[in-house]
C-alpha cells in the first residue's frame, strides 16, 4: 500500500438491546511463475501461481461479481506461503545482534496501514491472558501480487495487470503460544472460497459491502490488508494482533540479504514445458543456497515438483521457510554487522505492518519474543480443505479446519506435546469487553438441531430446552419453531461483541463449555442450537475434546533437516 496510514478503530460501544429473538535466472519477463500471464480484469483473482487456468473476476467494489475460471487446473488449489518465508525473517532476527536493528533512519523505511477494516461485530474477541499472566500472539504474514513498480512488473510478469487491484495470494497465521514454548502455522489456499466482511478503507472512506462465497485473496483489494485480516476473523474467530505484508521485490531483496537459503531436490529439475509454463527454476540434484530470483522460483514452481499440483508447491514453500529458519538461527554470518545492516534495509523496505508494528523498537521487541520458540517446535499446516463441487478448482474448509481454528484460539500446541496439558485442563474462557445482562434481560432463541441421517431429529427438543431455561430464570427465552436441522454438537451462537458476555452467561448455566459458544452472523440475537449430543434430557454432557491436531492438515516440523523435493521425471534434464 503506497504510504503510512494512521489511527485505529475506537472501542465498540454497548448495544442498548440485549438481544431479539428473530526459471534459471534470466527468465523474469515470463508473466507469472508458470508462464501464463492470466489477468481477469478490473478487480480479478490473478492467478499469479502460474498455473494456466483462466482468470477468475473477484468483483470491484461493491459488486462482488465474479467471472468464470479456474476449471483446468489439475492442483488442488493449496497455494500458500509464496512469500511468506521472507516475511519470517524479519520476526526470527531476535538474537542475531540487537544494536544494529536501532538505526533511527530504519524507522522511516517502514510503511503501515491499519490492522482492521471490519465491523465491530465481525471481529473476535480479545485474547485472553493465561493464569501466569502471559498472552498468546496471532500474525497473519501477507504475500501481496502487486505490479505496483517497474521491478514488481518484472518479476511478477502478466503485463495487463500493471497497477492493478493486489490481490492477498499468501495468507499465512502465525500462533505463539501464551509461554512462548511452541508456534504454529497454518497458511490458507488462496482459492478458498468464504465469507468476505463489510470493509471500510481508512484512506477514502470507501464500504465494501459483505461479499458470500467469495475468493479470499480479493480480500486485499477492499480497502487494503486490514481487509484480510477482518476476513480470517470472522472465519476463525481467532483474534489477530499484528499483520505483516509483503511483495514480489521483497522477496527477491531479503533471499539476497540473507545471502541465500538451503534447499534440496532429489533429481535435475528444470521447471519449464513446451508451451511456456513453469517457474524457469533449474537445479542440479542435491542441495543449494539460493536467493534473490532464483529463491522467487522456487517458491512459485509447481510444474516439476512431485505430481505438479498446488500441494507440491505448498510443500516447496513449507520446506523453503523451515530453512529459512534455522538459517537465520544458525548462519554465523549474520552476527556481522555488515551483514545484519543490510537485512535490516531490506526488510523495513520490503515490508507493510500494522500501526502496532511501526517503529523498530515495536518490532525487535516481536522479534524477541518469537526468537524464546525453539526451532523444534515450530509447526507448519494447511488450512484442511476439500473442493468446491459448484466451483471447480475452488476450495472450502472442512470440518477439520474448524478443529485446526479451535486448537489455535485455545492455544493448544499443533505438535501434540502440550496434549496432555490440554486435555486436562479446561479450554480458557475468552475475554470479554462487557457484562452480561440480567439472566431475565437475556433473549434467547432455542432451535431443535438433533437431526441425524440415522436417528432422525429428537421431537419437542427446542421446547423442552427453552423450559429449562426459563426455569433457571431466563424468562426471555422462546422455542423457535422452524423444522429441525444437524448440529454435531450443542453451540450457543451470538452476532456481535456486545452479546458475547449473554451467550457465556447461558452456556455457563447450562454447563456447554465456553468453547462451544461461537459469533456468527447467521443469527440476529443469543440463539442455543441443541445439538446430536443432546437428544434427552436436563443436564447437558460436554463431549471429550480431540486435541490431536487433523492429519488433514498436513504438518511439518521447522527442525526437520532430512527434507528434499521429489522431481517429477518429465522435468528433468
């Protein structure tokens, strides 16, 4: 985003009603990393990953309209951390000699833009402190498209869309933990389709409206990366603490500072076909540093890699920044002043944070947090995803998504070591920005959700549950009518933040553990949804949480030195 944007959203005021119940180097003017050089218009979802599918239309402000495409692609539409390994540099650079991160002009290099640009009641709630007094931090790192300069153009090809709309192709959220003894970090396909919040811009006052089903890297184009961060909110729950952006130059400039990152492949490979796809990345069989352009090939080849899919890519670019990692960690070169000047150059020009990380004070003191996480517990997963069936080549979320969310909010580590832990303690209560009202000023709407395809749906369930309820004094409670639906599992949904404290106050009562209360604006008040796991009965058992972390998610340790690229044969030389 071009200059620094200043101020943040004020504080959510409390609503007055309580409720209602309602290639090798010298191929950089290919367009695109495959070759393809696809654009979809004013506003479209470039695929900037290269792989010869047609263009997709995201819709310009306002409009949400969307084009055809994407219906060739063979991948299974996991982009990911395309640019996101260099973001990591900037936050991994804690121990690697303080002093000469405190240069005052580094300061002036650095561009921010405001953290979120929804609505109040799209947002999650604070995060919560754990008993020691210690909080949990989320960073959602950006990999921006943008051909917004001469060098971005170069490298980024697809002429057509030079000064175009950015679109968010790398989405990537960053968990440290409360102790700051694990991290985690799960990076989204950038064909997911979901729900995109109402987003305002901070610079012209511009809405954008609401978009459902929508690709998320147009999330970007509404207003700027508060935008994206608004939309991993609504579909996470998961509140966000900082975001960190970066483009196709940056990439390029921090790989050189860094002075190259370790990578393996198990054959020559050149990624290159007959037609012009591919990334142009050729290497000889075992390991190599690259960097600058070469590091960008990389990270964006899909042909030539295992089965030339999206997956492959991802697991390129997972091994690239565990790498990186221990790279940075390890490289005794950094320790040179020289050295750390220059990558302190290159990341405070290449990078766009939020307003809480403007200043090198702001991020060193980041960057000493994250450098506490051992290398060894550092762990890297893909959203869990299945394609769309309305939408070839599009993806959504799974159920195990909204697993691999829930063990993110309640800081449960995604390498399994603190399971223990967790299973024996209760799931932490998120904060809360108010307090509830009165139990008999409380609305509450009751729906019958104990359908199952075996069972059927339990009978009068709504009505039983609502007289059980007003028993215990929430005299505002109402059996809502409408034919019953599946839900798993019991869950008290609410719309917005000032409701969050009544759908606690009711969950408690009735015993559903707070993690079971969710915001979602499919409801317009407190609305319990009784679930398959409480067909009969007064008193409602919480099901025994599974904290193992979905093998959906396709996990990989950041200390795994062992790993190298399979070469698909067709593209070996």
């Amino acid at each position: 985003m071009s200059g620094a944007r200043r101020g943040g959203a004020g504080p959510v005021g409390r609503s007055t009603v309580r409720g209602t119940v309602p290639g090798s180097g010298d191929t950089t003017s290919a367009a695109a990393d495959d070759g393809d050089g696809t654009a979809a218009g004013d506003g479209g979802a470039r695929d900037a990953a290269g792989d010869g599918g047609a263009g997709d239309s995201a819709g310009g402000p306002g409009d949400g309209g969307r084009g055809a495409g994407g219906t060739g692609r063979r991948g299974r539409g996991r982009r990911a951390l395309r640019w996101s390994a260099t973001v990591l540099t900037l936050v991994i650079l804690g121990g690697a000699g303080a002093g000469y991160l405190y240069y005052e002009h580094l300061n002036a290099n650095i561009k921010s833009d405001r953290l979120n640009l929804g609505d109040a009641k799209d947002r999650a709630a604070e995060t919560k402190v754990n008993e020691a007094g210690q909080k949990a931090l989320n960073i959602l790192l950006i990999g921006s498209d943008a051909r917004d300069t001469a060098e971005n153009q170069k490298l980024g090809g697809a002429r057509e869309t030079f000064n175009g709309t950015p679109l968010a192709d790398v989405q990537m959220l960053l968990h440290v933990s409360a102790d700051r003894s694990n991290m985690s970090v799960v990076s989204m396909p950038r064909d997911t389709l979901l729900d995109i919040p109402r987003c305002t811009d901070p610079d012209t006052g511009e809405v954008y409206r609401a978009l459902t089903r929508e690709i998320t890297n147009s999330s970007l184009g509404r207003g700027g990366p508060g935008c994206t961060v608004a939309t991993w909110e609504k579909l996470t729950d998961i509140h966000i603490d900082h975001f960190m952006m970066i483009d196709f130059a940056g990439v390029v400039s921090m790989a050189d500072a860094i002075g190259g990152v370790p990578v393996c492949v198990d054959a020559n490979v050149h990624s290159h076909t007959s037609t012009g796809k591919g990334s142009g990345l050729k290497l000889a069989e075992g390991t190599h540093d690259i960097k600058g352009e070469q590091a960008l090939q990389w990270l964006r080849t899909r042909y030539g890699f295992e089965d030339d899919t999206d997956l492959a890519r991802a697991k390129a670019q997972h091994m690239y920044m565990n790498s990186m990692v221990r790279q940075l960690r390890s490289e005794a070169k950094l320790t040179n002043p020289n050295g750390l000047r220059k990558l302190a150059e290159a990341a405070t020009r290449a990078i766009t944070v939020d307003e809480g990380l403007d200043s090198i004070k702001k991020m060193y003191d980041l960057a000493t947090e994250l450098q506490k996480v051992p290398t060894e517990r550092i762990t890297m997963t893909t959203m869990p995803n299945r394609y769309d069936t309305a939408q070839p080549g599009r993806v959504v979320p799974t159920e195990d998504a909204g697993k691999l969310f829930r063990l993110v909010r309640e800081d449960i580590a995604l390498d399994g070591k603190d399971a223990a832990k967790a299973t024996a303690s209760p799931s932490p209560s998120p904060s809360v920005t108010d307090a509830a009202a009165a139990d008999a000023e409380i609305a509450v709407r009751v729906h019958n959700g104990t359908y199952t395809d075996a069972s059927g749906a339990a009978r009068g369930r709504a009505a039983a549950v609502t007289q059980l309820l007003v028993g215990k004094g929430f005299t505002g409670a109402t059996a809502d009518t409408s034919p019953a639906t599946p839900e798993k599992t019991t869950v008290v949904r609410y719309p917005s933040a000032d409701l969050q404290a009544d759908a606690l106050r009711v969950a408690k009562v009735l015993g559903i553990p707070a993690g079971q209360v969710k915001r979602s604006t499919e409801v317009s008040g407190v609305t319990l949804l009784v679930g398959a796991d409480w067909r009969s009965g007064t008193a409602y058992k919480a099901p025994v949480e599974d904290d193992r972390t979905p093998t959906s998610a396709e996990t990989m340790n950041a200390a795994d030195t062992s790993q190298c690229m399979h070469v698909d044969p067709a593209y070996t030389w």
